[in-house]
C-alpha cells in the first residue's frame, strides 16, 4: 500500500459535475446498499455524487491496488489526517477487486459505518 498515492488521491478527488438524478438511496441501518448495474451504466456516478464531502474510494485505481481488507483502516487514518474528521459513510468503487472484500465490508458495518458498494 502506497500511503503517498492515496494521499494525492484523496488531495485531487474533485467533486463530480452533473445533474442531480432524482433517486433516492435511504440508508439501511447495519446493512451495506450495493450499486448494480451493466457497464457503462452510471455506478461509479452515482456513487461520487452520493459522496459528497464523504469518503469515497475506487479500488481500481492504482493508489489502492493490492491492498489487503486491513487495510481499509489505515486508509480512513489517512483520509482523518487529510480532512480533519473521521467520515461517517464509506463509497466503494469496483469493491470485487479486494479480496475478501465481504469481510471488510462487514467489519466496517460492525463499527457503525455506513457502507455504499459498486
């Protein structure tokens, strides 16, 4: 895991520009919503829109490629030291490419995140 890329990741993640789409995702306490759809699709779009101000990451991005399910820790460390507060939802894109990425998103749920999959 390359802190320094994660950190520039995070650093020049702008905001997304498009048009608000009127769908709601409500938040379903102790489970994960899981963004599905074809390629193409809009996931990853709808994904950074809900996102806003939260931490949002894609797993298909060089910056996080290899990392381990523990490491999802040290990564909110680093978007904490980033932003100056701990977030409390967590987006991840293309989440298949960690392996064991079940258990990573259930430890998260266990400590009270909420949890947005493509």
């Amino acid at each position: 895991m390359n802190e320094k890329l994660i950190e520039e990741f995070f650093v020049k993640l702008g905001r997304v520009e498009g048009i608000n789409r009127e769908i709601m995702i409500p938040a379903i306490r102790n489970k994960a919503i899981c963004i599905v759809g074809p390629r193409k699709a809009g996931k990853t779009w709808l994904l950074r829109m809900l996102s806003t101000d939260e931490l949002y990451v894609d797993f298909q991005d060089i910056a996080f490629r290899g990392i381990k399910i523990e490491d999802i820790f040290k990564i909110l460390e680093i978007y904490s030291r980033i932003f100056g507060k701990r977030p409390t939802k967590i987006f991840i894109d293309e989440v298949r490419e960690v392996d064991g990425w079940e258990t990573m998103v259930l430890s998260l749920l266990n400590r009270g995140y909420e949890v947005y999959l493509s």
